[in-house]
C-alpha cells in the first residue's frame, strides 16, 4: 500500500467515534483491520466510483476465499485427528 494512517492524523470525533481515543487519553494501538481499512480508503482516493467498487468487490472476495479457505483447512485437520467438529 502506498501510505498508512496515523490514529494521531484523524479528527478527535472520528477517533472517538472508532474507539481509538477517549477523554483526551492518548489513542492505543489501531487493531489490524482498521489499519487495513484505512489503506484501502487510501488507495481508493481517486479512483472512479466504478474503479472503486470493482476493487472492493474483488477485496471481498478475496477476503471471504481466505476465510472459507482457513475454515477449510481447520475442518480437514479435525477429521484426520479424529475429533468431532
């Protein structure tokens, strides 16, 4: 990705309103997904609305793949050991 976004960059509302920051406290760390998140708003900008909704489809798709995918692989270990899922 071509840049990230520092919890500290956003406005003090929309920090608040994520559950990055409260009452003046310092903002902790940013779970993984919303950093994610805010990459892939990053690499939108700019993009045609079409652009943009093609990519998001495909990221979600993608995203789903790998989900179904490691359930899979999860599923098929507890058939070979014998456990019941």
């Amino acid at each position: 990705m071509a840049g990230k976004i520092r919890a500290e960059d956003l406005p003090e509302e929309m920090q608040e309103s994520l559950g990055i920051k409260s009452n003046g406290r310092k903002a902790p760390r940013v779970s993984a997904r919303l950093s994610v998140l805010g990459g892939v708003l990053v690499e939108l900008k700019g993009l045609t609305v079409r652009d943009a909704l093609w990519t998001l489809r495909q990221a979600d798709y993608l995203i789903r793949w790998q989900r179904d995918n490691e359930k899979a692989i999860a599923l098929r270990k507890k058939v070979r050991n014998g456990e019941e899922g």
